[in-house]
C-alpha cells in the first residue's frame, strides 16, 4: 500500500512539475473538434473542468505519466489556480464543443448536458 502511494506520489510531481502550461492555458486555440472526440472515451458531462482535464491528460501522455489520481488532482491545482477570465474561457469552449457536438449528432442527447460555470 506505502509503494502504491509513493509511486501516487512520484507521478502527481513529475507531471505537476513537467507540464507545460502553455499548452493547458491557452485553451481559446483548441479545437472543439478534437476535443469532441475524447468524449467518446468516458467523460459524461461536457463542462470546463473535464476540457481541462482533457488537456492535462494529453500533456500526461506526453509525459508518459498515466496515474488517474494524478492526472486528476493536477487538473484540480490548476483549476482553483486560474483566474475567472480563465475559467471563463474554459466555459466557453465548453459550450462551442456542445454546439459542435449537437450540430453533427454525435452523441445521445443525454451526453449534450453542459454544467453552467461555476467558478469554484
């Protein structure tokens, strides 16, 4: 159980300390296309939190770091890091993914739910 944790522990630094955020704050230049894709791989709610924890999971491939637990609570840090104009901008990828999503049909309608920003 100590090793599971240190091995929690090691992965939550290294991607913490290796991700380049300017590639995670920078969210204006993703493409609701590619990120509608990855809702097919689990993610029920479209909402700016799971876009960003998109993004933290594509900067933790890159990283080899494939923790669930660390890729979450990094994705935890930087949200209650950023600003409100931010996360504001992470609301509004969301909605243009839910736009994009909807107008192509992709999904079932129950998937299509966008959480409202909360800027907690």
């Amino acid at each position: 159980m100590e090793c599971q944790q240190q091995q929690e522990f090691e992965s939550f630094e290294h991607l913490l300390n290796g991700i380049d955020l300017n590639n995670i704050s920078t969210p204006a230049l993703r493409d609701p296309f590619e990120i509608s894709k990855q809702f097919n791989n689990g993610i029920k709610f479209i909402s700016a939190r799971n876009i960003l924890y998109l993004n933290v999971l594509g900067e933790a491939k890159k990283l080899n770091v494939n923790n669930t637990y660390a890729i979450k609570r990094v994705t935890e840090i930087l949200w209650s890091r950023a600003t409100f104009e931010e996360k504001r901008i992470w609301c509004d990828l969301a909605k243009q993914v839910s736009n994009f999503i909807k107008s192509e049909s992709m999904f079932p309608p129950n998937i299509l739910r966008v959480r409202k920003f909360d800027s907690n």
